[in-house]
C-alpha cells in the first residue's frame, strides 16, 4: 500500500521508508472490534477496561524507530497524515530520536479549528 506513490518518491532518493496504518484501519481493522473503520468507541469500551488507549497510536512508531535504530539507520524523520499527523506531533514531542516531525493535515480535531457558530450554519 503506498499513497500516491510518496513511498517509491523517498525511495527513488535514497531513504528508508515505513509505513504504518492507524489502529483499526486497513490492515490493523478487525470485525470483531469494530463494525467499520470510523468507529472510535472501541477505545472508549477499552479506556473503561483501564487501557491507556493513546498506546495503540504511539506504540508502533516508537517501535519502528527502535527498529530503525538497530538497522543502524540515524537520521530519523517522521511524516503523517490526518491521525497519523497528530501521532506525528506527539510522538515526536515525546521521542528526541525524531530529527523531523512532518504533520500534512489534521493535526487538531475539527472542532477546534472552527468556531461554535460555524458549526451550526453548517
């Protein structure tokens, strides 16, 4: 899976490139969790279990940047998109590992880029 071919661009100049899909998305969507990809309640149910759900965002970057780290690779960037662009913000906040944090789109919810009367006119 490859978007828009971005993965073969940074290849082609000679990068390292993973990619990782949101929790419940393509690959890491399952049916019994969930009854379609936009359903974010599962981390509700989760969260009332005593999860600390933000782990199923953060968890896998960290683990792919001790990964990357143990291929010898050091000049770590990080790049996202929507969601994956909040993860970006905060894991990079978080990791020092990080040279660059790279957010296109979606870094803050919707309803805190618009006002309340916004909303309602629709």
């Amino acid at each position: 899976w490859d978007l828009d071919n971005v993965t073969s661009f940074f290849r082609s100049l000679g990068h390292h490139v993973f990619i990782l899909s949101m929790p419940l998305v393509g690959v890491n969507f399952e049916a019994q969790r969930s009854s379609n990809w936009t359903d974010h309640w599962w981390f509700q149910r989760q969260e009332a279990l005593g999860d600390f759900t933000i782990r199923y965002f953060c968890e896998p970057v960290i683990l792919t940047i001790n990964y990357a780290l143990s291929l010898g690779l050091q000049d770590l960037h990080l790049a996202g998109l929507s969601g994956g662009a909040w993860t970006a913000s905060l894991v990079a906040a978080m990791d020092p590992r990080l040279r660059t944090s790279i957010q296109v789109a979606g870094v803050l919810p919707y309803s805190m880029r618009v006002s309340a009367d916004q909303h309602s006119s629709g």
